[in-house]
C-alpha cells in the first residue's frame, strides 16, 4: 500500500509538530470542511507499521525465485484448496450441533420428568417445598416418614416428605414456582398450612393457604389467600380474643402490616399497620404477661451481612409497640442467626428462639437459642443443640441443600408435637450459576472454532486498515483531537497485531496432511468436549433424580439384594450407587455365602442391615422379614446398574399397581409345553407374562407370604434342586392367585449386567439357563395352572412400557 510523500514524510515529526498551538490556529481555514486537517499525518504515521509489515511480506515474496521449478508448479496445482470460511463455519455448526443432540437423548431423562418439575418450575430462588416432622417433644422431631404412616390407596407406606410442593398450587390453579416459610395453625382437629408461593407471572410473594385432617399426613389445597401489589411471605398466623390475625412481611411496602380474618382461612382485610419500620420475619409471642414483638430490619447497612434483632413488647399484640432499649441486638453465637426462622415455642417453661444460620446458601439451617433473659432492659440468649435427621442425598432429597425455616406447635389432643420446615434441593442461583458456566463452555468451543479456522485457513484474520481512520469531517476542539490520536494509535496497534498474528497461524496446518490430521482431530475432541460440558449445565437440568408422586403423596421403598462373598465388589458399587436415590429408605443385603461385611466396608446413604442367612438357597431372597420398614420392596440383583430415575418411575407404578409384581425384565413363555423365551422374543410376539424378579417391586407382605405358603413348598424344593426359577415360581403364585394381569413392564433407559464383567453370574451359559427355565415352566404349569395371558407393550399409555 503507498502513501503520498507529504504524509510519509510525517512519520518522524512528533506529535507536539502537529497538534494546533491555539484557539486562534484552530480558526484558521486550513480546517475548513473539506479540507485536510493535522490529525491525518499523525494517523497515517501510526499506520506506518502495518504498512512496514506488509512490505516485508512483499519482499519476502520478491526475494523468492522468480519462475518456480515445474515440480512445484504441479504440486501447488495439485494441492486443494482451503475450504471458505462460510462452508468451515456451517459445517463447524452442523457437527457440533448433532454432536450436543446426541448427548442429550443419551445423557438427559428421555421420559417425561415428575409432576412437580411440570407443574411447577424452580427459577433463581430455588425450589422449595414443605415438609411435616412428628415428635413427643419439640427436641425429638422424627420425618413423617419415620412414624409409618399409610394414608389411602396408591399411597403405600410410609408417607413421605415432602407433602407440601409448588406442583400442588399450581394443579390448584394457582401458578407456582416454590414454597416456603409455613406457619401452622391449629383449629380443632384441623391444621391450617400458611405458606409464601412465588407467582412466576408477576414474580412475586403471595400468600396460600392447604389444610389436613389427619395430623399432616394429607393435605388439601385452598389456594392463595392474601394477594397484594408488593411481594408477601413470612405468614404468621395466630390467635388474640376471639379473632385470627395475619402479620405478613411486606418490608416493600416499607412498613408491617397487620391483617384480621374475615372468613378464615380464605378472606383477610387490612387491620392496622403496626409499626412503619421495614422489618422481615416478624414473630409475635406472648411471655411472661407481655406480648414481644421480634424482626429484622435489613434496611441498615451491613445488616444482612451481621445479622440484627429488634425488639419491643406492648401489653396487646395490636400495639402500641414499645421498643427494648438494648435494640438493636445482636445475636450473641458466631453464626449470623439474629433473623427469625419461624415461631418462638414454649417448652417446659423456657422460650425457644429459631433462627436462621446463613451459610453456603440462602437460609442453609436453622439454630435454636434458649432465652434465658427477656425483660424491656435486657435480653439474652444462647444456642442450644437441636438435631433434625440430615438426608446426605444431596440433590436427591428434597431438602438435602438447605433449610431455614421451623415452626413447631403442641398438637392439642395428644403429647406429640409438630413440625414444619421448608426444604430445597438446590443452593441459590443454581439455575444462574449453571446458565453462566454453560455460556462459558460455549464461548470457549467458538474462540476454538476460529482459531482452529484460521490454523486451516479457512477463516483470513486480516482487519482492513479503514476500520481505524478517522472521522475528519467534523470539527472537534483542541482536546478531541489529541484524543482521537492517542485512541486511534492504540486502536491500530491492536490491529496490525491482530493481522500479524493472523499471518503468523493462516494455514499453519494442512488438513491433507497425516501429522496435520492428528492436530485436527485433537482440538476437535476439545471442541466436542467443551460442546457437551456447555449443554449439560445449561440443558441438563440440577441433576437432582426427583421422585414421582401419587396424588401429591410421596412414599418409600426398601432395597433389597441378594449375594455372597465372592460378588462384594459388585455390593460395593452396588450400595453407593443406589443409596442416593430419593426414594430408596434401606437396604437389606440378603447374605447367602462367606465372610459377611462389616460396619464401614460399605459407603451408603440410608442405613443398610446385613442379614446373614444360614443355608445357600434362592428362597432366601423372598424370606418373610418384620424388620422391612416399607410396604415396597424392590428386589434387584447386585450386579444390575440403572438410573435412580428409572427407580422412581417404577415405583411409581408399583404404587398404581400394588397387587402386581413391577419390573424392567419382561418374559413370555408359550407353547406347550411352556418354553421360556426371552426379551426380544416377547417383542416380537408383542407381549410378555413374566416379570423377572432380578429387577422388580413387589409388596413384601403379600408376596413373601405367597412364596412360603404350606402350597408353595413343593415349589420351593424345585427351586432347591435347579439352584434357579425362584423368580418363575413366584410369578406362577401371583397368576394363581388372580385371574387379571399380575405383571408390570417399565422400561429403563439403560442398564448394565455388570455380571458379564466379573464371570460370577449365575446364568454364564444363556442356553443351559434357558433349557433349566423351560424344565422349571412345565413343572410349575402342572402344579400351579398357565400363567395368565400375555400382557400387550405400550398397554398403559404413560409412555414407560414401549
């Protein structure tokens, strides 16, 4: 590229040459519109060094031979081109794109996810819910699922946490995305739940109400409440005269505010404001003759970080408010717990305070502190231990990320106490913090797609100069002018550098070329890579493996799995693995052979019992146990590995069909006499009426009874004498005692027999297997009767059975 020599000649003048000297200079009429201004030569000077790189380029190519010898010739000729940069970047696109599919239909739940992700979907506050804790004192709460409670068909037992969900609002008709804080209240034989729902519409607090009948177990939703123009939560309800009242935290407002029951529990109107403070989790308790009004005001600086109490005490909950002198107070432990985390309680005369400790997470636990002083001059407290069952399922558990909210009450017609606490499964900003991390895995894989671009040169990384001249057409004073010098010299710096090195790396590397192959193939691996890291935070979901309920009811089941010593490394990865999973309250280790573990060897989440047996026989694995804490069993071998969702899903239909033995192996035998055939067999023929018991749930009761049943001992001895068919016989058992279909096929998105990796299975000899199961079917069959009819693929339109 060539100047004119004026403005080459400019090169060496220093910029103090070419700057206007005065406000008079700047008048004159060589900056008239049009007409060339000083800025120019400075600018073209700092072009120069482009202009010098691209002379070298040229006598590089000058001092090059001038007619290149005819080999050459004939090799450049033959040499491809590079492929243009929009053929590169859609390719590029289409690849990486078939490539982030591919991983989603493998990795992500192909099944449709639990009615509490569809009715309801958790946003950047988390996702909520509520669960209910029963216990003979406020210090021995229990999980409602400890006491074994049943309620109703299809919920099985025990009832499970959580018991109050935002799915639940949102079937009620009211959107939902969390729900959190609850208060209880007591009137009779019912218990009113008032809890903060998130409208994901208007992305505010409202006010919902649900009530149960039968001490918590079940609850019936009433809808909100209280809705108002600024955001509600923290409802807490009680009591004075013969009136209901509400003080919901409405700090938006900058006040709080008091409302009075006019139909209760579904109408509220304004009482009073009661104070015009901004306070959050604002409780009110009545002590030693006087009412204390106890909040937070997070208005002051530094606030949320410390954590502060205020007080004041009146001789009526309607006011007037007087405040205590020690305000404010500053909580005495080394956790910031000074904010309320639900309802003050009375227990054997002393008062009980709950905050709530923020740790990892908002709200991530919650401390009780006993009040040893509370006078309107001073007020002491210090934190007592308080213990609640921990689940360490992590995102499994509907409450295994945190907790900070507690209110406990005296049920009136017994000694028993109740709870309920709010629970989520995720930490703060979940949703954010994948949704940024993932952009970021995508921003990397696009600087590698131009990089790896220009390295085949296909992309050319050459900035034409225009893109940093000035504009001269306007007249700019003393000081704009120095400053478009100094900002265009950088910005040209930028990039000639941006060129060089776009010269330096352009068709560094040759596609054709076997060495060259290799590099390609490396960095797109690491495209690929970064790619799925990309699509599994931001499409991937939490990775929480939710339980599926049953008319907003959630229950548990018991894992049960037979082995011996020579499969303990199966056990081993067998207990880790499926102790996450939500739903999953024991396991029970049938222990047939050898040396049984001990306390440690094994890494589990829920309590796992060893139940060492004193002879090596399959009917073991249906022996009748009173220890089995669950309605369900889900009897699975030690050497099968599938997703805790396909778990879920199955005991979700198990709890549809409790009389039924549910599982993921379906088998049909046919013919006469029977033989047995396998999966792919009973596809074909479009049916199955086997359920291998390798893999299903059953109801431990009905069907161990069935199995060692006075009838079921000849069974049994054959079972002894093939060491295999325990599975067909109790299938047999269940079709003679039902002339409707006994059997349930849910199909699992993978699985893996991981007995075909440690040659200890029983069945290493597929042929022999079969022949022995086909013996086993024609002495069931003149025992017991045929099995029932076959059972159609695709029969119960979830979608699980195809």
């Amino acid at each position: 590229m060539a100047f004119p020599s004026e403005f080459l000649s400019s090169r060496a003048r220093p910029i103090e040459e070419i700057r206007p000297r005065s406000n008079a200079e700047s008048l004159t009429p060589s900056f008239a519109r049009g007409a060339p201004r000083p800025l120019l030569p400075a600018l073209f000077a700092a072009a120069v060094p482009c202009h010098d790189h691209q002379q070298q380029i040229s006598n590089r190519y000058r001092s090059m031979p001038s007619s290149p010898t005819r080999p050459a010739m004939e090799h450049r000729r033959r040499q491809p081109p590079a492929p243009s940069a929009p053929a590169y970047l859609a390719a590029t696109l289409a690849f990486l794109t078939l490539a982030a599919v591919a991983y989603s239909r493998a990795a992500f739940p192909r099944f449709p996810h639990p009615p509490a992700t569809r009715g309801c979907r958790a946003d950047a506050e988390g996702s909520w819910s509520a669960g209910v804790f029963l216990g003979d004192s406020p210090f021995s709460l229990k999980p409602i699922e400890h006491w074994r409670i049943s309620s109703g068909p299809g919920a099985a037992w025990p009832v499970a946490n959580p018991v109050v969900t935002c799915a639940d609002v949102a079937e009620a008709g009211f959107p939902s995305s969390f729900v959190a804080n609850p208060f209880l209240f007591i009137q009779g034989d019912s218990i009113y739940m008032f809890f903060e729902t998130k409208n994901p519409i208007a992305s505010q607090g409202n006010i919902a109400a649900a009530v149960s009948k039968d001490a918590g177990t079940a609850w019936q939703q009433l809808g909100v409440v209280l809705d108002e123009e600024w955001h509600l939560s923290y409802p807490y309800v009680f009591s004075y005269g013969n009136e209901t009242y509400m003080m919901p935290e409405s700090r938006k407002k900058g006040n709080l505010k008091l409302y009075r029951a006019v139909e209760f529990p579904l109408k509220w109107e304004l009482e009073k404001v009661l104070l015009e403070r901004p306070l959050v989790d604002s409780v009110i308790i009545y002590f030693k003759g006087s009412y204390w009004l106890l909040g937070s005001d997070l208005s002051s600086y530094g606030a949320k970080q410390t954590g502060e109490l205020f007080i004041w005490y009146s001789s009526s909950p309607l006011g007037p408010w007087n405040p205590h002198k020690q305000n404010p107070i500053h909580n005495t432990g080394n956790k910031p717990s000074a904010r309320n985390g639900g309802r003050p309680f009375i227990y054997n005369d002393n008062l009980y305070r709950i905050g709530k400790y923020r740790g990892g997470g908002y709200g991530y636990t919650i401390q009780v502190f006993k009040v040893e002083v509370l006078t309107a001059d001073q007020y002491k407290e210090v934190a007592v231990p308080f213990v609640l069952d921990k689940p360490l399922k992590d995102r499994n558990a509907w409450n295994g990320a945190r907790s900070h909210h507690l209110d406990v009450q005296k049920l009136p017609l017994s000694q028993h106490w109740i709870g309920v606490m709010d629970g989520d499964r995720v930490l703060s900003g979940d949703s954010i913090h994948r949704l940024t991390v993932g952009c970021m895995f995508y921003g990397a894989a696009c600087i590698l797609v131009l990089l790896l671009g220009g390295l085949i040169g296909a992309i050319k990384c050459t900035l034409p100069l225009r893109w940093y001249l000035p504009h001269t057409e306007k007249r700019s004073d003393t000081f704009d002018i120095e400053k478009q010098v100094l900002l265009c010299h950088k910005f040209s710096w930028l990039i000639c550098n941006v060129n060089r090195l776009g010269s330096l790396i352009g068709g560094k590397i040759n596609y054709r070329a076997w060495k060259d192959r290799v590099y390609i193939a490396v960095i797109i691996l690491i495209l690929v890579v970064l790619t799925l890291l990309g699509t599994n935070y931001i499409f991937g979901g939490s990775g929480a493996e939710e339980p599926y309920p049953i008319r907003g009811r959630y229950s548990q089941f018991t894992l049960l799995t037979m082995t011996y010593d020579t499969r303990f490394w199966n056990l081993k990865m067998f207990v880790e693995h499926y102790s996450k999973c939500a739903s999953v309250r024991e396991i029970v280790v049938v222990w047939n052979k050898g040396r049984s573990p001990v306390q440690g060897e094994l890494k589990s989440m829920v309590p796992v019992r060893i139940r060492v047996e004193n002879k090596n026989t399959l009917n073991n694995r249906f022996k009748i146990d009173k220890e089995i804490k669950t309605g369900a069993v889900m009897e699975l071998d030690d050497d099968i590995m599938m997703t805790c969702d396909d778990l879920e899903r199955g005991f979700k239909v198990w709890r549809e069909h409790p009389d039924r033995i549910v599982g993921y192996y379906p088998r049909l035998a046919e013919g006469w006499p029977l033989e047995y055939r396998n999966e792919r067999y009973a596809r074909q023929q479009g049916g199955y009426n086997i359920i291998l018991t390798g893999a299903a749930f059953m109801d431990h009761e009905l069907a161990f009874k069935r199995y060692w049943s006075k009838e079921a001992e000849i069974g049994r001895q054959i079972v002894d004498s093939f060491f295999n068919c325990e599975d067909i016989l109790l299938n047999f058992l269940f079709a003679n005692a039902s002339s409707a279909s006994t059997v349930e096929y849910v199909k699992p998105a993978w699985a893996i027999d991981m007995s075909k990796f440690s040659g200890v299975a029983i069945s290493r000899n597929t042929q022999a297997h079969y022949h022995v199961r086909s013996k086993c079917l024609a002495l069931f069959s003149g025992i017991f009767g045929n099995l029932t009819s076959k059972r159609s693929f695709n029969s119960r339109g979830d979608g699980w059975d195809v």
